[in-house]
C-alpha cells in the first residue's frame, strides 16, 4: 500500500441517499487508510455546490450530475471521476389505473419546480421529463403541478396532491405503500438510464491543491464499494447505527450501497441522458461533448493496474 501524506477534506453530499457509501468508507477506516480526515455537510442545491467547489471551500461534491455539462462549455474546470450509480427505478403512481407513461397525456403531473430556491437544477424533476419524453410525449402535452420545490416538502404533497385531486399522477422514488394503501395505483417503470448517486464531482484547481487528492477519492469510493459487496454483516451494522443518528437516511437498506458497480464507470446512456436534461435548461451545453466533464484516468489506471480485479480475487493489491 502506498504511503500518503495526511490530507483534511471538506466535502458536500447533494442527497441523504448518498451517505451510505460514505458511512461505510468512514467506519470501515478507509478514509484512514488512504491518509484522509473527511468533514461533510449536506447541500441541497446544485448551484451552491458549484460556487462552493470554484471558490474552493470545499474540495469536492457527491452529486451534481446535470449543470455540470453547461459549466464545461462555459470554461469552468468542474470535473467527474467515477459514477457508482447509472440508472434510476421509480414509479408513477396514479389516481386512476394507468398502464403505462403514455397515458399521462393530457394528465395534471405533481413534481417539483424545474429550479430549487437558489436556482440550482432538480434532478428528480429532470428524471420525470425524460421517462415522458422516453414514452413518446412532448413535455407539453402533460400540464406540470410544482408541488414544491424542496425535495424535503415534495416527499409529503405528493401524497395530498393527489388525495386533494390537485393532480392525476406522480412518480415516486422508493417505497409506493403509503400510496396504495390510500387507494391509488402504482405502476413500475423500466428502468431510466442516468447518472445519480454519489459521482465524485470536483474541479481541476481542487485535484492539484492536494496530495493525489482524485487518485485517493477514486481509491476510497472503490474499497467502500468492495467493503460494502463483500462485507454484509458488517456493512449493516454500519447503515443501522447511520439509520438511528440521521433520520433523514431512515430508509436506506443494504442494496443502496451492494448495487454499486465494483467498477464505477459511468454508464453512456446515463450520460447522455444527463446531458439532455442539461442541454433543455441550458443551451450552451450543446456547445460541448458530454465526455469534456469526464476525467476517468485515475479510474482507469486502478482498473489497468489490476487492484480492482485482485480485490475481488481475494488477493491483497497493492497499487
């Protein structure tokens, strides 16, 4: 193993859902491991993150998946690592029976607004115009509600918007029980190539203020995944102590960490995915490639080196 010299990181998680790998990275000593000190602190808008990282007050976010394309193709240095979570499994939950997205046309849809209060991106909002662009409508053809437009408030008006009758449908992220024990009906989407979870997103100033800083992000988020895969028992013990100290990580299970690729490569449909829902708010993005915000090269040389492949072989790598 490496010698490292110690490094203090402060770092933005832009969703509740994100902790768990980063629970798992800090108790099982990887963080330690790898000469690293970790302060996080949740952000809830992706364009306070993003001025966060350029003025360099924090070293690098878990998250920001769509503005980041718009920033490249303005000049900005903001860069992605790894993306340990490729696509999204939602459900539309509706007041009449539905059989699929198609029907909505010409429905009321609850969501969020399309900006959060510091004008930074939904992401989820941007989720539920591809699954109706996916199923052949127009993203006129469905009249928008904004239910609200923090994620916290969304969770509860979705449920009374469609008990008020304000809205025909929504779709939901996670369990849909409280749904249909109210009488509604919840159908299972395809799954939604797309960039989500805790990508490493930071910028080219930050990689080169600190020590191997991406070299050692990348490392960190490999083992916690490893750790996580391989380690059950212990890994539940770690999300269990996480679900009773943060009530807003009270849902998370074992799969939101065990479904993590062991190679956390983004996915190209993800991507591109991504970059549409970029290039609708912003225009500029379709100035630039999408690959522009892509840095994979520490990725890649753990991959080539052969560490990932001897951890899961039982071996002791020593890159």
């Amino acid at each position: 193993m490496e010698n490292y010299a110690p490094i203090e990181l402060r770092g933005f998680f832009r969703s509740h859902t994100h902790l768990p790998i980063w629970e798992v990275i800090q108790e099982a000593g990887i963080w330690d491991q790898l000469g690293m000190k970790v302060r996080f602190e949740f952000c809830d808008s992706s364009n306070v993150a993003e001025a966060a990282l350029f003025e360099g007050s924090v070293d690098f976010v878990s998250g920001n998946h769509i503005t980041p394309y718009a920033l490249v193709a303005r000049g900005r240095p903001i860069v992605c690592l790894a993306s340990p979570s490729n696509s999204v499994n939602d459900k539309l939950v509706t007041r009449a029976p539905a059989a699929s997205i198609a029907e909505l046309r010409g429905k009321r849809i609850g969501d969020t607004t399309l900006l959060d209060p510091a004008g930074g991106y939904h992401h989820l909002r941007g989720n539920h115009m591809c699954y109706l662009m996916r199923a052949g409508l127009r993203l006129s053809e469905v009249e928008w509600v904004e239910l609200a437009d923090t994620m916290k408030e969304f969770r509860t008006a979705q449920l009374e918007g469609l008990k008020s009758g304000r809205v025909d449908a929504t779709i939901v992220t996670g369990s849909t029980e409280k749904y249909e024990q109210a009488g509604f009906h919840a159908l299972d989407l395809e799954p939604l190539p797309m960039i989500t979870g805790p990508t490493l997103t930071s910028t080219v100033a930050n990689l080169r203020r600190k020590d191997r800083l991406g070299k050692r992000l990348v490392k960190a988020l490999v083992l916690g995944i490893h750790f996580a895969r391989t380690r059950r028992e212990d890994t539940e013990r770690i999300l269990e102590k996480l679900r009773q100290r943060v009530p807003e990580a009270g849902r998370v299970s074992y799969n939101s960490v065990a479904k993590f690729q062991a190679k956390p490569y983004p996915d190209h449909r993800g991507v591109a995915n991504a970059y549409e829902l970029c290039c609708l708010k912003d225009s500029k993005a379709k100035e630039m490639s999408p690959l522009a915000l892509w840095d994979l090269h520490y990725l890649r040389e753990l991959d080539d080196s052969g560490f990932i492949d001897q951890l899961y072989a039982g071996a002791h790598p020593n890159a």
